[in-house]
C-alpha cells in the first residue's frame, strides 16, 4: 500500500535529509517536517568551530534556504514539540495541542547533552553546547572569559578548548579517563591530540572528575575536582557526551534501549514508525551488534535509506561510517568503528602532524584514522568499503601505494 503522508520529527541534519531524499525519489505525498527549536534547520558541526571561533555567521548555519522548504512542498512547522504519538490514531500530538496525522512517521530527535550532576551546575557561566541558542552564549561569553575550564575530553570538548585557546583563553581540559578521546580513538592518535592541545596552550588534567562548582553572586567562580584541586573559572563548558533524545518514543511505547532500536530497514518496533540519526540504534554490518552513531554521515545516508524505503526501494542500511572532527589546524577523519580492533598500525611520522592510524580486527582493516591526510582517509573509505585486502605491514610502509588498491575496488 503506497504512503501518502510523511511526518518527520526533529528538523536536524536526519529530518532534514529524509524531506529533501522523499522528493528527491520522486514522493508526491505530504511531507511535514517538524522542529523543537525556532531557527531555520541548521548544520550543528560549526558550532563548535568556524561559528565559535567567529569565522562564520548565523546565516552561513542552514542547512537550506527557506524557499527550499517551499519550492519542495515541504511542511517545515518550527518551535513545535511533539509531545505523544497516538499509534492506534496515527497521530503525533504537539505541545500546542494540534495533532497531526501520518501515514509514516519517521523520528529524527537527535540527541541531547548528558548532564553533570553536581552542586553548583545551574550557575551562571556554566554552559553547554548542543544547539545555535548554546553556541550563541558560549560566543558571546568566550570573548570575554580568561580562566576557561572545559569539562570532558571528547571531541566536542576539545574542539571548543582549541577554539578557546586560539581566542586567547587560559584553557584547562579536565577528563575523568585517563586519555582524550579514550573511547573514540586509538592509543596513537589519542596521545597525539595530548600532546597537541598542549602545545596549542591548555592544560589537561586526566583522571579526575568535577565534584562541584562554586560561585559568587550566583556566577561560577571555581571548578572543585575529585583530587581536591579548585581550578579558578571564569567559564565551566560541560561536554561529557549525549544521550539520545528517545522520550518521545519511550512516552508512546516504542522499543528502545540507549536510542530508539530499529532494525536493519531502520523501522522501529512500529512498522508504521522510523528512527533515523542520533537516536536510533541499529544492528551496524560492520561490528554485527547494535550501535548508536553521532555523525552527519550517519544521519544523512540513514535519511536517504528510509526515503527510498518510504518509495517502495527498500534496503538493508549499510552505509560506512565515517566522520570529522576539526581541532585548531588539525583535521582528524575517522572511517569504520574500531570496536574490537586488536592491532593498530601508524602509517607517517605523528611529529610532522600528519599521519594516520589503522586498525584490524580479526586480521581484516576495521578502521583508519587520519589527521591532515585526506588522501589517506579518502583511500581508506574505498578499501574498507570494499573489503580490499590489506595487511598491517603495507599498512604501515610509505612505500606501500594505498590509492593504487583503493583504485581497484569496484565502482
Ligand atoms: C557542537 C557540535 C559539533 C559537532 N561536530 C561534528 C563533526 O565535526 N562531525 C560530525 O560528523 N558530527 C558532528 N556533530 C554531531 C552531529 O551534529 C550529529 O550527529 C547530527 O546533528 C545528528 O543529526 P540528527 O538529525 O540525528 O540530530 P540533531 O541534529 O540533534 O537534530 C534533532 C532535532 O530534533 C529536535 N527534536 C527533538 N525532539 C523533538 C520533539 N519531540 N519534537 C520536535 N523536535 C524535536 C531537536 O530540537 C533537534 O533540532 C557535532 C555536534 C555538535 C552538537
């Protein structure tokens, strides 16, 4: 039975791409996208960078222009919250009381900032960055902050410490591990971006926590870690990961478990409902077990997967996984998941500051990392892609010429 009408909850890079694919594949149904937040659908990566460092204004952010939504058809409704889906009606209930009905009901909610919990969080100068309203107060205040402690070493973190450092902030990285990016990268690359935020002038602190935050006039003024240390702060950036935004999937009684749990068609436990982005967790081809991916790339090629589904071209998702990260003039490139990976590789010499890392699970390559080496990276996707094989050894030598094998695999 053809769909007639597409609702999409959540207008991020997911909800936006599945929109733009339904018509893309030919969709003449309605399709309504829906957003929590005010702004015109935006790009979140910036944020972090280009945005808060001040090389990139607001109206470089969308991730299309108005008129797009109109000459596609597209019902965008902003500052909407869905609150309930009514699955016996098919209805998705909104904050302002209006309901609306779907034929399919695709959820693109994202994901929100994992919150610390300690005495002093609510203080003014205690921040997070998650949306434009966050990145905008973050702007505003980093101008003017010295003493800057930046509260987990994930990528977010440490993107916003060398935007603060670059500024000209006094930046410290407290991290509760006992490496950066621990649980995101290899060993290698790991102690490299150590090193480097060192040399673009913060100070890392790792294995301890943030007890507690003080202030005065109810504006933080020291950061109370688990050693006893108090770091003075004019700022505190709380970046301690996310968690999937799946309340309203839970609330109308969806299957979920860390994000809403879709199969390999990306449907969740409703057939009549998908989870596309940040919140779905799906059975991943590439580490056969469920994973939940924070990447534009995965929310944009599993938008695509469930459009063509939606018009009758349905397929297992098994797009690579790949993704970026900037930090001051190093470009970090990630493709494949590294679960499991029991033999890493380094391919370059880190002191230069270009090099990659590639890791083999099982003997096959599993993942490479790459920083300022985009020709690497770019090969990587292609050997990966198509299962080329390739040892550590060759994966490890100059000598060895990657592009020629990546030029080998099939189109
Ligand atoms: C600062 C920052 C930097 C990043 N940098 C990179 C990077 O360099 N590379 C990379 O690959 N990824 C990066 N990411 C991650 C990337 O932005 C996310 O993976 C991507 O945005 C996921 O898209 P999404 O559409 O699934 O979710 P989101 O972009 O989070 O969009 C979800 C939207 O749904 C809305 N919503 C939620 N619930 C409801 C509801 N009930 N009703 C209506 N609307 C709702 C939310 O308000 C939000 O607008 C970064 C993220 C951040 C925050």
């Amino acid at each position: 039975m053809s769909i007639s009408s597409v609702v999409i909850v959540g207008a991020g890079h997911a909800g936006v791409q599945v929109a733009a694919s339904l018509r893309e594949e030919g969709f003449v149904g309605a399709v309504t996208l829906l957003s929590a937040e005010p702004h015109l659908p935006y790009q979140r990566p910036p944020l972090s960078k280009a945005f808060l460092k001040g090389a990139m204004e607001a109206d470089g952010l969308p991730l299309r222009a108005a008129q797009f939504y109109q000459d596609k058809g597209v019902d965008l409704v902003l500052g909407e919250e869905a609150t309930y889906i009514d699955r016996s009606a098919r209805c998705v209930e909104l904050a302002s009381g209006r309901r609306l009905a779907y034929g399919h009901l695709v959820l693109a909610t994202g994901a929100r900032q994992r919150p610390l919990v300690a005495p002093g969080i609510d203080l003014e100068g205690v921040l997070v960055l998650r949306d434009l309203t966050d990145a905008r107060g973050l702007r505003e205040r980093l101008g003017s902050a010295r003493r800057i402690v930046v509260v987990g070493a994930g990528f977010i973190g440490l993107e916003i410490a060398a935007t603060a450092t670059s500024l000209g902030g006094e930046v410290t990285i407290v991290e509760v591990a006992p490496r950066p990016l621990g649980r995101a990268v290899s060993p290698a690359t790991s102690d490299f971006f150590l090193e480097a935020h060192q040399a673009f002038g913060a100070r890392i602190l790792l294995g301890v926590g943030v007890v507690a935050l003080h202030g005065q006039n109810g504006r933080v003024t020291e950061v109370e870690l688990s050693d006893g240390a108090i770091l003075p702060a004019d700022l505190a950036i709380i970046g301690i990961g996310v968690l999937p935004e799946d309340g309203l999937a839970r609330r109308s009684g969806l299957a979920c478990d860390n994000g809403v749990v879709v199969n390999e068609h990306l449907e969740t436990s409703d057939p009549l409902i998908s989870a596309v982005g940040d919140c779905a967790i799906f059975p991943s081809p590439f580490v056969g077990f469920p994973v939940r991916l924070e990447s534009v790339q995965n929310a944009v090629d599993q938008a695509r997967c469930v459009a063509r589904r939606i018009v009758g071209k349905p397929e297992p998702y098994a797009a690579l996984p790949w993704f970026w990260s900037d930090q001051g003039d190093l470009k970090l490139q990630i493709v494949g998941l590294s679960h499991g990976c029991d033999e890493w590789v380094v391919r370059g010499d880190p002191r230069t500051r270009a090099f990659s890392v590639f890791g083999f699970r099982g003997g096959e390559l599993a993942a490479v990392e790459t920083v300022n080496r985009p020709g690497d990276h770019m090969a990587a996707r292609r050997i990966i892609g198509a299962r080329l094989p390739l040892s550590p050894e060759q994966a490890a030598s100059l000598e060895f010429d990657l592009r020629k094998l990546a030029a080998s695999a099939p189109k």
